[in-house]
C-alpha cells in the first residue's frame, strides 16, 4: 500500500497540470479572439488615417 500513498501526489499533480495546459489552451482562441482582432485593427486603421491627412 505504501506505492499508492507514494504514487497519488504526482498522479494528482499531472492530472491537474494537465487540466491547466488544456483550459489555457481552450482560452486562447475562439469568439473573442475575433472581436479583438477586429479591435486592434479599426485603432490601427485610425491610426494610419490620421497619420495620412495633411495639415493644412
């Protein structure tokens, strides 16, 4: 019984390491992702347009 109590800790240590590489795997795509990407580039375009009008 001794190789159980000895075993569990790291079993239950990979187990959950393994559940947190899937979740922020999970978080980094999807929906929002989009929605940002579409964010960043409106601020990027309004930045180049205002770069580009002259001052007259």
């Amino acid at each position: 019984m001794e190789y159980v109590s000895a075993l569990l800790p790291p079993v239950v240590m990979a187990v959950f390491f393994g559940g947190l590489i899937v979740t922020i795997v999970k978080t980094q795509g999807g929906a929002n992702k989009t929605k940002e990407d579409a964010a960043v580039d409106a601020v990027i375009s309004r930045a180049e347009g205002a770069q580009q009008t002259p001052k007259a």
